[in-house]
C-alpha cells in the first residue's frame, strides 16, 4: 500500500499470524502500531486481516513482536577470485541476508549448502573450496539477493515521496511504475501461462527475470500494459490511503 504492507499466515491447530510491515521512516505508526490495541485497530482498517480478528472467529494470545534491522547483505568469502578465509564457510543467513517478506532464507540456506557440499568433493585444497563455493553462490544466489536489494529500494523510495507533500515521481519511475503495475502484474492475473512462468523465477528454477525476456511472454505483457484499465484484471483495494488511516487510528 505504499506506507504500509501486511500478511496473514496460517499456522497449526488453528494458530495464525498477522504481520504489518511499515517502512522505517514512518516513524509515528511504527512506534504506535507495538500497541497491541493499535494493531488490532490498523488491521480492522483492512478488509483481509480484519476478519480473521474478528472476536467470535479468534482471540489474541500474545503480545505485538518488533522485528527491525531488515538489511539486505551480501558477505564475499573470495573476493576477485581468492580465498580471503580457509577452512570456514558461512551458510544461510551468514552468507546473505535477505528482507524475510521475500520468503527465500530456507530456499538460500538449502541452495548454498549443496553448492558447499559440491566445493568439498571437487577439491581437498581450502583455497579452491572457498573459491568454487563463493562462485557457486554468485551463480545460483546473487541473482534473486539483487531483485529483492533493488525491490527494496523501490519501496523506500516510495515511502519517503509519500510522506513528502508535493513530490512528484520521475518520468521513468512512472513509466517503470505502470509498467510494473499495469504490464506485468496484469498480465500474470489474466494469463495462466505467463503466471506459470512467472513463478518458475519466483521459486528459484530459473533466473528470476528469465521469464519476461522471452519475446511470447514480453508480447502479453505489453500488449496488456497498452490496453486501457480493465476492473476485473486488478485487484481490489487493499485498505484505506495513508491520510485516512492516521485518521482513524487518531494519529497526526
């Protein structure tokens, strides 16, 4: 939403979660919404999260638990080609940290312990283990670790001109914008094909553009992104505009 994102995620036996994301710079609502009373009141702003709270349907069982310093990193064991350790090799969140919206830690830990187990059987030298890992990981991680650094950006950005009056986005931001917005996201919701193809990338079988290179996928994304708006291709509103849930909440 902008100022705002959310999730709901079902657990066992009828447990369940809900998470509210909020950029770092939305400095009042992030400090207000650890209340558990402002949090239930944010999500019955919410046409999703705002049944699952609803009292004859769940009770709340625990506090509200921050979560902060969500920094994407990229640690390099072997920079330009040599071993800068021997004998150690980071896994998981120790060798690259990624936002957990994304959903990817599991997928990356699994990922590059098979690329570590493939450097200990090629080779006995440490030197050349930490080389080929560090280049296994280049090749089967660092791909999703940008698009999901460069999504991040795009969201901060995005958070920062909201709460900027009178800020005006670039021409290209628009245009990457609408694209985006109007092109890509449409057309995965109209056409099963290009979903498909779509989440062969989202679930790491391929690069994750890979897909939208291919010219019969590109040809429906533009050809959706030319035609003029059509209701049922979108998704409905998410909630309120920023303005209207502060003012809800009784927040300045």
């Amino acid at each position: 939403m902008g100022y705002l994102k959310f999730g709901v995620f079902p657990g066992d036996n009828g447990w369940f979660s809900i998470t509210l994301c909020l950029p770092e710079i939305e400095e009042g609502l992030r400090q207000a919404v650890v209340d558990p009373a402002v949090f239930d009141a944010v999500c019955r702003q919410l046409p999703g999260p705002a049944r699952w709270i609803e009292p004859d349907r769940a009770e709340g069982m625990s506090r509200v638990f921050g979560m902060g310093q969500l920094e994407s990193r990229w640690r390099e064991y072997a920079p330009e080609g040599r071993a800068a350790v021997l004998g150690f090799f980071a896994v998981g969140d120790s060798l690259v940290r990624t936002n957990p919206l994304y959903g990817r830690g599991c997928s990356f830990a699994a990922v590059g312990a098979q690329g570590l187990r493939d450097a200990l059987d090629a080779t006995p030298d440490p030197a050349e283990r930490i080389v080929r890992y560090s280049r296994a990981a280049r090749a089967e991680l660092r791909p999703y670790f940008e698009v999901m650094r460069d999504s991040d950006r795009s969201a901060i950005r995005r958070a920062r001109q909201t709460l900027t009056p009178g800020v005006k986005p670039s021409l290209k931001g628009r245009i990457v914008k609408s694209f985006l917005d109007d092109g890509v996201a449409i057309a995965i919701r109209e056409d099963v094909d290009i979903l498909r193809a779509f989440l062969r990338g989202f679930h790491m079988l391929e690069h994750p553009q890979a897909w939208l290179k291919r010219p019969g996928n590109l040809a429906k994304v533009l050809a959706a992104w030319a035609r003029p708006r059509r209701t049922k291709a979108y998704p409905p509103k998410l909630g309120p505009e920023r303005t209207e849930m502060l003012a809800a909440l009784g927040l300045a």
